[in-house]
C-alpha cells in the first residue's frame, strides 16, 4: 500500500490511540445573511477512518455541501464555524494557509456538486491538469505523465487531454475530473453529488469506478448523495441528515436494513428496493424546513406520521440504539412498530403537525 497508508496512529506514552482520518466534533456552520442567518449545519459530530467510505444523505437543502465545503475549509467567508474538524489528527480550522494547501488535493481531494460543468470551458483538459499541479509545484511532465495513466485509469482515451470540456459527454466529463481529483494520490475523496444529474447507466458506471477507485488505493470517501440507494452501494457507513442535523447514522447495512428514524424509514420507502421490486416508492409529503427559519424541537416533525407533542416541545438527542448505530428520534426504542405501520396505504400522505 506504501504511500497510501496513512500514519493513523499517534503515540501517547505508552498507549498508542487510533485518529480517525476525517473527525468532526460537535460542527455546527451559520450562514450571515440579511435576515437572521441560515442555520446550515448543527451540533453534527461524525467519523471516517483511513480507507473507508461515508456517505451523507438527505434531501435537498438540509446542509450536505455545507459539510463537504467545511471538511476542508473551503466554505464563503459568510459562513461562520464552530466545533472542530479535524483531517489526520490536525486541526483544520486552525492550520494556516501553508498547512491547508498541503491538504487540499495532495492529501484530500474534492469533486464539487455539478462537477460535470467545474472545469474551465476555454482550457483544453490537459491544461487544467497542468494548472492544477502547477498550482501544487509538480512539473508540467509529471502532471502530462499521470494525466495519461489517470485518464486510461477512468477508461478515457488519453487523446481526449487534447479536448475542451464541451466537447465531452456530462459522464466523460464527471470522469476527467474524478481523474484529476486523483493527480496527487490523496487518501481523502470528497465526491458531492457525483451521479446526479447522469443517466442511470453513466450513474452505474460512476458508482463502478468510485468502488474500484477506493478498493485499490485504500481511499477513503466521503461521499454526499440525496439517493439513498446509490450511498447503499458505494458506502460501509451513512449518515442520514435533515435539517443540518444527523437523524440517523450507523452501518449502512444496519440503518437501512432496521431503520429506526421516521425520517429513514420513508426516506428508503421514496426510492425502489431492489429486494423488493413490487413495493411502490411513496415520496414523504411536505418539503424540508427553511433552515432560515425557527425549526420544531424536532425538525422532522412537521412531516412525521409518528410525531406527538413531545416531538415539538424537546429535541431529541442522537442516542445509541446498538453497537454503532444511533438516531435521533424520542421513539426510536420502537423503531420495528414504527417500520411495520410504514407500509399502511396513505401513511406518507399527508404532512401533520403533532
Ligand atoms: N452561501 C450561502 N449563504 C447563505 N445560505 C446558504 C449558502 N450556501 C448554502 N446556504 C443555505 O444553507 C442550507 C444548506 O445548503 P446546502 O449545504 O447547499 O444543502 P444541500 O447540499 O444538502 O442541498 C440551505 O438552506 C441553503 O440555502
Ligand atoms: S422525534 Fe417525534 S417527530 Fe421526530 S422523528 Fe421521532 S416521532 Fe417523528
Ligand atoms: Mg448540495
């Protein structure tokens, strides 16, 4: 594995302690805006070791690329930060700029949302692939020697450099910049959003090589989606967010397989399942808070077939309920009545207030 392993274990005098890759502790991010603010992100803490896979998911607007953004400090200066993220051990929010561009690509790289219009229109690739390593002090022939094989790595022909952006498919494009993500071997990818937008099997072939990706160079992924069922493919753990929020977070295999959040259990039954063709996706009435606005203790709530007073009056904390596996909800202990009443006609109809 040589220069991909990561020296993940610091000495503390006689103990040796495991660091995470990715920390995030107690994150919570505010937009300034005119108006009071837009609470994006708040009081998340999540995990991702050296090699694995993490997947962030939730709909639209709940504060996914917020997260992504702030993982390596790439955020707009009207966001305002506080709890602490760190990337090997060290403290991103306080690394000076020197620190944070040996980070940024050479150890962690990141496929922005709609990364298939990111690259420069007037630039043919092979320039882009020399910016970039110019911008990190590699030579333009190192850069031309590892554009080639990274490009025949993502099975585009090398030739293809030589082209404008335009001139690429959407999907041979989302492939060109996973290839330039790579150009510094980073042991960090933070992909978000990378299938949307792309036709089912250009989806495929993405999820395909992302899994390969990783597989070969032990490198460990963040990986941000609103589908649910592609995060079940590509990531060992998920996270389900609302509202700038962890609701649910555990073993994929554990949280989508005994989902104990409301917001879980219909956000698997709004896409297909494989294991079970017939069952029709119900899409959850309603839409996301407003995160500009005041949200309910619970903010699922207001969308919760389950939801009692209580839900309104106290937030609920994110508790264990096994080895690993947490949610965020006052009546998760009864997750499996909660999973058996979701199959009742009519149950996600309908938005209610508790
Ligand atoms: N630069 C910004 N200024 C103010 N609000 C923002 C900014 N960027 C995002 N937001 C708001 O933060 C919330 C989370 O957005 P975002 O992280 O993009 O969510 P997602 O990626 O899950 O769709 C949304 O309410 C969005 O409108
Ligand atoms: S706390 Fe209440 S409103 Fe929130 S998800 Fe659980 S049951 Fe629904
Ligand atoms: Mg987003």
């Amino acid at each position: 594995m040589g220069r991909f392993t990561l020296q993940s274990r610091i000495d503390c005098g006689d103990r040796t302690t495991s660091v995470a890759l990715l920390e995030i502790r107690e994150l919570s991010i505010r937009y300034r805006t005119a108006g009071a603010g837009v609470q994006a992100i708040d009081g998340v803490s999540l995990e991702l070791e050296a090699g694995g896979s993490l997947g962030l998911v939730g709909e639209s607007g709940c504060g996914k690329s917020t997260l992504a953004l702030a993982t390596l400090r790439l955020l707009p200066p009207q966001a305002e930060l506080a709890g602490t993220i760190r990337f090997a051990g060290q403290d991103v929010g306080g690394m000076k700029e020197r620190q944070l561009r040996q980070i940024r690509w050479r150890r962690a790289a990141y496929v922005p949302q709609s990364a298939q219009n990111a690259l420069v229109p007037v630039h043919s690739l092979r320039a882009q692939f020399r910016a970039t390593a110019a911008a990190h002090r590699m030579r333009a022939t190192e850069a031309d020697r590892r554009a080639a094989a990274l490009m025949r790595r993502v099975e585009l022909d090398p030739a293809l450099l030589e082209r404008f952006p335009h001139e690429l498919s959407g999907g041979m494009r989302q492939r060109a910049i996973i290839a330039m993500a790579l150009l510094f071997e980073p042991e960090l990818l933070v992909a978000d959003e990378p299938t949307t937008g792309l036709d089912v099997i250009v989806q495929r072939q993405t999820v395909n090589l992302l899994r390969d990706l990783r597989a070969e160079r032990n490198l460990a992924l963040l990986f941000i989606s609103h589908d649910i069922g592609v995060v079940a493919e590509l990531c060992e753990r998920i996270a389900v967010l609302y509202a700038g929020r962890v609701m649910e977070t555990g073993a994929t295999a554990d949280v989508l397989g005994s989902p104990s959040h409301p917001y879980t259990i219909g956000l698997r039954r709004s896409f297909p399942d494989i294991r079970d063709p017939e069952r029709p996706a119900v899409s959850i009435a309603g839409h996301p808070p407003r995160l500009a606005e005041a949200l309910a203790a619970c903010p699922f709530a207001p969308r919760c077939p389950f939801a009692q007073p209580v839900c309104v009056a106290v937030q609920p904390p994110l508790v264990a309920i096994a080895e690993g596996h947490a949610a965020a909800c006052h009546f998760a202990g009864d997750a499996a009545a909660m999973r058996s009443a979701a199959n009742r006609p009519g149950l996600w109809d309908g938005a209610r207030a508790a």
